[in-house]
C-alpha cells in the first residue's frame, strides 16, 4: 500500500508521505502554473486579464491522474502530459499565460521547494519537540546516578543529565544550520528551456521575482536547473538530524539491556514467542533510520553532477533517493518525540 | 500512489512491486505457517491430523490488513497479530499447531525467501532478453564503424560490434553469479526465539527439512537469524546488474549526442519546451538506477552487523533499502530491454 | 610512498597531507598539552610558574614515533604513549601539570581542530583562486557562442558566459556554508574521562576558556566526545566543494570529445599507445574526486553514532573516511584552478 | 607515514600495504612487460631472440621513481613514463618488443592482478585461520551457560557454542564466493588502445595465451577494460568479509560490556585516564572497519560507469577507494585472528 510496505507506518511519516504524494504534487505544479500565469499578466507579457483569468482557471482543471502517469513514464516527466490537460480545459485565448516559456524541470523544482517549504516547517515544530521532551526527561530524571561508560566500558559516574545534556546539545545547532539552509533551498526555479530566461521575451526576471513573492519563495538572480548543491545540503542536514537521533536511540537500547537497567521503556514491541519481553522497538527504529540516512546522503551527494544545463540522470537520481530521505527523517522525528515520552525510568538501578 | 511516485512508471517495475506487496506477502507467510503446521504433524511433534487440518485451514484465513498494519506499528514485526488472526479464525483444538516454536523472523525471513524466488526466476527471464537484444542488435549493426573513444577522446576506429561486445561481456558472469547465490540465500528461516531450535522440542532439524522440500527451499544446518552475508551479496549482485545497465546507458547517451550522432534512439521522452528534442530517457534512467543501486548495497552492507541472536535494527534497514534496490533493479532490466529495441541506427554517420 | 600511490601526485594535494601527517599531529597534541599546562597555571589548579614552565618545556619534548606507533596499535590511540614520553623528559615537579584530568580524545579531537582550522584557510583561499579562474574565464570567451544542452541533447543557443555562470553559481554559498561551519566546528575539546570536566576539580570551564583563547579555537561550554555533528557537516561541506567542481570537470570532458569540440584543454594527459591523444586528465579527476567525495560522507555520516560518553568505533571510522576526504577535496581545488587556466578555447567550432 | 597515520599500525595490514606498494607495482608492470616481450617473440610477432633478450632485459631496468611520479602527475598513469625509461636502458634493437601495442591500463590491470593474486592467497590463509579460532574458542567455552539476546533484549539461554557457531557459519561461503571470484577477475589484460587486440596485428590471442600461462593469469576472450564487475564484486566480498567480522566484534563489545561480563578480553588498550579499564579496541576496530567497508563498496560499485571503450574517471575511482579497502580487509582479519587468541573468558558470570 505504501513505500515501505508494514515498516511504513512503523518507521514512516504519513504526513510527510502525504505532503509528497502525486496529489499534493499535482497541486503544486498547478499552483506554480497559476503563479506563472497571474505573473505574465502582471508584467506585460501576456494581457493582464489573460494571465488573470488563467491564473483563476488552472487551479480548478481536473487532472487524469492515470493518463498522467502513462505519459510520465513515456516523457520521463509528468509536465508535458499535465500542461496539456490544462490546455484542454481552458479556453483557447487563455493559452498565451498557460506555460509559455517555462520547461519541466522549472515547474517540478518550485513545485518541490513548496512542498519542502511545509515540510521543513512540520520539521522544525518536531525539533521543538524532541528539546521539550528532553527537557521534560531531564527534569524528571536528571538527578539520578549514572554510571559512564567510555569505548563500551563502565568509566566513571556522570549521572543522568549529562547523558540527556549529550542528547540535547545537537538540537540549536540543526535548528541554526536549517535556518541558514531555507533561502539557499526554497528558491523560485525560472529558466525555461536552456536556463537562460530567453524564453520569457525580457520579462523573466520580473516574471520570477513576482511569481516567488506569490509562492512565498526566494527569487534567485539565475535558474538553477544544474547547480543542486542546496538539495545535497538539505540532504545532509535530514541525515544529520537523524544521526543525531541514531545516538540517542543507540544510547538507549544499551540501557534497556537487562543487566545494565538504566532505562525502562514503555510501548515495547511484543514478540511472537516470548511473551516476558519488551523490546525497545522505537530505539532500534532510530538507528536503523539514522543507519539510512548515511547511505541515502551519498546518493544525493552522487547526483550533483548535474552534466551540462539539466540532467536527465542526476534529476532522477534525486528524485529516487530524497522522498524516502525525507520521509525517514520524518518518521525519526515522530519516534524520538514518541520515545522519549515513553521512557518510564532511567539511571542506575539498586542492586542488592 | 506508489513508491516513486511519478518515477515508478517510469524507473520501478510492477510485477517485482507486486511480488513484494503486502498482500503478497501475507499470502507467503500464510503458506510458511501452513507448510510448519503440516511439517508438525508429519514428523509427530502434533498429531498427523491435527498438523494437516490447520495446514489446510490456515491459507484460507481472511486477513484483516488494516489491524495488521496497526499492529505492526507497535510490535515493530506483523506476525504476532498475524497469528492472532488465525489463531481467532481457526478452531482452537489446531492452535497447537499453529507457529509453536516459531519466532517472527522465521516467518518473515522465509516468506522473503519465497519471494526472492520468483524475482530472481523473473529477472533471469530479463536477463536472457537483454542478451537476445545485444544478439540482435549487433546482428542489425555490428559491421558499421565506429571511432573507439578512450578517457572521453576519440582514439581509434572500433566498429560497432566491438562496442556491443563489451556490453555483451558480462551477462554470463552475472547469470553465473546468480546460480552461485541462489542455495547460499533461497533458504528456509528456522530457528526459533534464539535461533537454537530448541522451541521445536527436537523436532527442529525435521521440521525444517520438510517445510523446505514443501516451500522449494533449502534447508541449513541452523538458523540464519543474524548472518545475512547472503543478503548483502544478493544486494551486491542486483547493483552489479543494475551497473552493466548502467554503462551501457550511459554509452548510449554519449552516442546520442548531436556532433557525435552515433546512436538514433526511438521512443524518447517529449519535452515541454522543445518539441524538436528526443531525450534518451531510458538510457538516462539506466544511468540513474546504476548510480541508485550502488548507494543502495552501502545500506545493505552496512547491514551485516546483526548484533547477538537477532538485531531489530539490522533486520530493520535491510526491510528499509532492500525492495527498492530489488524493484530498482527490476526497472532498469526491463528498460534495458526496451531500450535495445528502441535503437533505430548505430555507427559513425556519413559526414559530408 | 603515500597515500593513494601514483595518484597522491595526480589527485592529491600534498600540502594538506603534510599537515595532517603523524609529525604535524605530534607537533598539535603537544600544542594542546602546553596550553593545557599554561591554563592550569593561570587559573590556580596548579602553582603559576608550575603550569607555565610545563608549558615551556613541552613543546621541545622529542618524540620516539616509533616508540608511539607500537604502543598506538595497542592502545588504539597514541596519546597515552606520547604523555608517557613527555613525562620522561620533563621534571617530576613539572608533572601535576601534564595531561592531569585530560582524557585522549580531549587531546587529539583538539589537535585534529588545529589541523582543520589551517586546512579550511588555505581551501577558502583556493576557492577564491577558483573563482578568480572562472571570472577571468568568461572575460576570455564568454562572449563566444555555445550550444546549450539538456538531457545530453543539444537544446538551445546560451553562449559560453551562460555555462561559465552556472559554474560559479555555487561559490558564494560555498563560502558562506564555511563561516557559518568554522564556529560549530573549531572547538576546543575538554571533557576528562566522561566528558563531565569533573576532573579538572571545578577548573574545567576556565581552564577551557583560556586554552581555546590561546589555541585560536572556540571554548564550547561542554565536551562533545560523542557529539561528532560539526564533523559529520565538515565532510558534507567538503563533498559538496568537490561535487560543484566534478559537476565542472563533467561538462569539461563533455565539452572536450571530438565532434562536439567546444573546449580546448591544454596539459592533457599523454597516452602511451596514442600520440594524438589529449587527455582530459584533470576535468576527469574532478569526476572521480566527486565520486569519491560522495561515498566518504555517508562514511562520516555513519559515523554519527558515538555510543554512550565516547566510543572506540565511531572515533576510528572517522579517522579511516575523514583525512582521505580532506585531502580529496584539497586534491579537487587544486586540479579546479590548475583546469581553469589549462582551457585554451572554449565555444561552438567553426564548421564549414 | 602510511596510509591512515596512527591508525595504520592499528587497523591496518603492513604486509597487504607492501604488497600494493608503488615499490611492488613497478615490479609488477616490469613482470607484465616483460612477459609481454616473451610471447611476442614466442609467437613471432618478433624474433624469438628479440623477445627473449627483451624479456630478460626488462626486470633488471632501474626505475627513478621519482620521475615516474612526476610523469604521472601529467599523464594521468604512470606507464607511459615506465616505458620511455625501459627503453632508455634496454638497447635500441630490443624495442620492438617493449610494449609495442599495449596500452597503459594492460599494464595497470594486468599487475594489479598480480597483486590481488597473492593478496587474496593470503587472505584465504587468514580465513583459515579465524575458522582455527573460533573452533578452539569453542573447544574452550562452548559448554558454558549464555544468555541469548534478540532485539537487544535477554531472550532464553543459547550457549556459548551457539554463538560461536554464529560467528562461524558464514566462513565456509565466503571461501566457496572467493572460490568463484578467482577465475572471473585475476583475468591477463590485454587489448591495445581501444581494447580491440588489433594493435598486435593478429598476434593478439597467442600473446594473450602465452601472458597468462606465464604469470598464472587467466586469459579472457576480450579485453576488459571498461567491463569491471568483478571488481565490483571482490569490493563486495571484501566489505562481507569485514562485516562478518564486524558483528563479531559488536557482540564481542556488547558481551564485554560491565553489568553483561559475558567475555572477558585481554590486550584492551590502556587509557590515558582510567588505569583500571581495558578498552575492547580490536573489537572495536572491526566495528569500525565493518561499516568502513560498507562505504568503500559503494564507491567500487559507483565505478562501474566505465564509459566508452576506456574512462579515466572510472579508473581513477577505483584506484580512490579499492587499496584502502583491501588493506582493511586485511586489518579486519589479522585483527580477527588476535581477537579470538585474546578471549580469556567467554559465558555467564557467576552471579551471587
């Protein structure tokens, strides 16, 4: 039914898959076509009532979702399939603001910086989360015993709140690196067919700055249709962000061991077979998800290679990799708050 | 929709997503439980009649797939509410020989097993139609000439048959490989909580042979519960496939350029912009999955560390990487094979 | 002799190999060592003229390396032999001011710091080179004409300014993502045993501010022996650079083929078989720098996971991935300037 | 000093490192181009006696390295400046003989498999020898009482035996896919500058006969020098060998761990703060070297683009990434070996 089939809604985001769905995108595209059309008609290119009406018009077009995705797999992009049903839909004069200049790749790009836009703001709101929850675990149980252990060895005692300090201390930083990564990354794509604006008769760069004021984007001064340095970047930080959780969850699979005993966690998995266990399913999910992340990061990194002004292979090299990166980045999220709440009982236990 | 959304058409592969779908796989761990029950009854471990009448029962059982998914979500595993499923549809006196002595991962490490049986048939099939296609074309094209290109630069004249040979070369290794694989990874999971048999009351070694005979699988000495060398090297393989694709796509790429006009592709992807253009989109496509697939058998490698008797996040990111790596890989055969009937012309163009 | 063998001279970047080297390294920790002494010294933990004259005498201790290698394959790190070794040679009197309350990781995570902040001055300076090269690159032929490409297709007409533009798109962001990193990343390292600076008897917060004011780092306010993010965006940071110039040596190699002819490299490469032949040696190495680079971070990114207070194992897979990935991204600077002032021409040929 | 400073003496192999030194590879070239020199005199391509005196010539030639190191920072391989210094040494009247229709990646592949030959031969003794340790640990602790864990968690009693039998399961395959390896790529190279053979004017398949018969290589029916899978799939069995030692190591850190005392391991390394703990560090660094190898496979698996009839970009990635993870191959199991010789205690504590 899903991406990852029965883990997705152990490890998976549905919200997050639901933002990215063929849906939402279709949505998006739709706006950006709209954003287009409105812009051309502010600017002159097209009357300003044509872009106007059109702008008005392309929401509302019923797509086929099926003859969409038969042509995608013909074009290897959905776009010259969507633009057409469009154009069935509205009138004919209207024509002139539907599309006229843009290429594919400038309306997937934009269409993707608004759903990253929501997401990456979803995101954030976890982040605040995962710190209240630590906050919340440090309060109740920072004051209790904790025996250190360095290179898997019991060292020296550091009790409680400095393991959780440890956890924490990553947490502004994500925050201060997505702060500074947001105008690198929600841009305004706007090259048309070669990247040169060409396209748009002199009005591109008016075109652009009005279209990206509309969709709450940044308008960059040049298309970007090869230089995808931001979505490696991003990239980076999902995996980064769940890294960070990875250590945490490792953290905490090595307490829960019986024998050590410095954590209890609620909400453990049960087992087919042995019905005295609880096990720390949540944490292991964090490290596997952080464990994903590493290798999905290089794929990203591998499709900068972005050969010439648009790449047919380094675009859909992205898209293979970054929705799942997303997604489990998302669903790390969603298990560290719900981890964290989880957890009954930490420090060192008495022992006869 | 699906799992790349817009790029499953396009780079994924139906019938493997099928194969791997929930539905599929309820129905292969359905048949493991049953052929368990019947092994029980065979060997004496419950009475002959008792093993054969659940075994009889037990695929019929009607799955209720949304308290599974819910289920799974908690218990991190499907199987548990699974056999509560049959275990409230069959009549009790069967229970006995219902999943005693099984844990999770026998079931869901067989019914993958199941699995990979048929894709690897299937791929198989693919990969013969990847060499007739080579046979064809160099049949068709093989005698035209064509300048040998060294580092990117033109060296000597080669003609095309040698060009096709070198695509042609590792296609017997790769099935030889694949014949090396199979009885080292199509393997009955038997093992119990602990992977010692113990749970199966010295039954283990009998049962497993049986259920193995039943299901078409080997049956190993032990329980492979945290050594799953075999799933790596199978990940190393789909990768080595997806990479001899790869090259050939993207030599094909190159041979498409204008300037150098040494390949004339049919079928090729419209653009929105330019509607003069034939992009090469399944030798792109092969470019892409080659470079996805190698950052995909990172994931499984860095899979290997199974900790102790059986590692919820080891078993956790192989679920996580491998069924996109295997569709990915199913995807780039099949485009393999269309692309090569897609090929209008090759060899140098006659220049004025 | 080195590193990658024959490709140390050709791919690698001998000035920043030196600077990580086991001398420089040496040189480092006993930097960190006087600091250490001199602060706890200024600070009163130790008598003043104790702290300083250990700080004097420390820097001319004289270091077996042979003696350290062999006690480092035994110990796993070489700081507890190279603090044996200093305490030989300097006065007994001198010795509560050595090392006392420091833990290994505190020495050489601090030492790699002073490495690192050396390192990323003279990448800024030569991605300023870089960027020099490009802008003087346009001033030559950016006028020329140029065949834009898309989906390796040739599209429209851009002019060569427009491809040079997308490649020095990425620099300005390049710089910036490097000033927001140094803060996050040049820290001090001082915890003690467990991270807690409880060795340091309630002088670890001043002794840290005074070492990192003397040493040119930043005084964290605590230890992040298991917090390795900063590092985990260092090796992001440093594929991304390689990925921009490999997205530069891509289209280069393109640009080069016969038939296309739209850039003329100098200081190719001679082929032992061919004399004709001008191999695009550098544009290719950038290729394979950032195909390299790519895999290295999921390294590092894997590396996230630092168990408990310190771990053994994340530490050692940082130090296999990160001083290749450094040198690499060295290596790709200085083949990116030395490229861009190779290029004889660059635009469409004239035809007849 | 070597190739991962400190951690060189540590983790890695000194006698594979030598193995593949430039030292070593020089006198592998000169092997190749000397019985290169022997068949082409053998066959009559030239004079027998021409041949002859030519292949005795060429090992005794003395190569200035330094100068082949500068040569090959320009040509991108060191052949071509190996060959101008042979025929500076060897008389005019033998050139006929040295190298004539070779190409520089004959040579390079071809000692390269030289190398790979012994190197696996002795990888295969160390396998031996793992197998000779884990069977006397069993002979020593296999009777005692261990708890067995899954997910983490303490699950019911296994043994001592059976997880050793874990350990032990996975080296019989990995010698029967080593076994399969062998003939598929320690394969004589030999194709000329386009892979064609036809530079050797008809000569070409006796030579390559004569070549492998000689240094002990395969003989392929073509070239392949841009059909690498089956260094792609050795990356693989290296990177399954090494995480077959990593999850050893893991339990091994896990069983050590205090609270659990489940081993009992000597020779840990010292630390600098804590006299009274003895670090898991061989366990350790085969954790680490696990998840090393799973990164560097990706990189091998990523060079498979081999474009055209030979790619500098490919080849030089493979040379990035394959020497570092052979030689950590080679650490993993010399580190193997002494780990289990080191195993003082293994089973359940006596617990009051």
């Amino acid at each position: 039914m899903t991406r990852w089939g029965w883990l997705s809604a152990l490890a998976g985001d549905a919200a997050t898959r639901d933002r990215l769905s063929e849906t939402r995108q279709i949505a998006d595209m739709l706006r950006v076509e709209a954003a287009y059309a409105r812009a051309a008609g502010q600017c002159g290119k097209v009357p300003a009532q044509i872009g106007e009406a059109a702008a008005d018009a392309i929401p509302g077009v019923r797509i086929d979702l099926d003859a969409l995705a038969t042509a995608a797999a013909r074009d290897g992009v959905p776009v010259p399939a969507l633009v057409r049903q469009i154009k069935d839909q509205v009138p004919a004069q209207l024509h002139p603001a539907v599309h006229a200049g843009l290429t594919s790749q400038d309306v997937t790009d934009t269409a993707m910086c608004l759903a990253l836009h929501d997401i990456l703001e979803a995101f954030e709101a976890r982040i605040v989360a995962v710190q209240a929850g630590l906050s919340a675990l440090s309060d109740r149980f920072g004051d209790r015993p904790l025996m250190g252990r360095t290179r898997m060895q019991a060292a020296l005692p550091v009790g409680v709140a400095h393991r959780i300090a440890q956890w924490s201390a990553p947490w502004p930083d994500h925050l201060d690196r997505l702060a500074a990564l947001r105008p690198r990354l929600l841009r305004l794509q706007l090259g048309g067919p070669v990247g040169t604006r060409q396209s748009f008769e002199g009005y591109g760069d008016v075109i652009a700055a009005e279209m990206a004021r509309d969709l709450g984007l940044i308008a960059p001064p040049q298309a970007w249709h090869s230089q995808r340095e931001a979505l490696a970047e991003l990239a980076g930080w999902l995996a980064l962000v769940m890294g960070s959780l990875g250590k945490m969850g490792a953290d905490l699979t090595l307490m829960a061991q019986q024998g050590i005993d410095t954590a209890r966690i609620a909400g453990g998995g049960n087992s087919s077979a042995m019905a005295h266990k609880a096990n720390p399913v949540r944490a292991e999910l964090l490290v596997a998800l952080a464990r994903f992340g590493a290798g999905a990061v290089a794929g990203m990194q591998g499709a900068l290679i972005h050969e010439q002004e648009r790449s047919g292979a380094g675009w859909t090299l992205e898209w293979l990799v970054l929705p799942d990166l997303i997604e489990g980045c998302g669903g790390a999220l969603r298990l560290g708050v719900a981890l964290l709440s989880d957890i009954e009982d930490m420090g060192e236990p008495d022992r006869p």
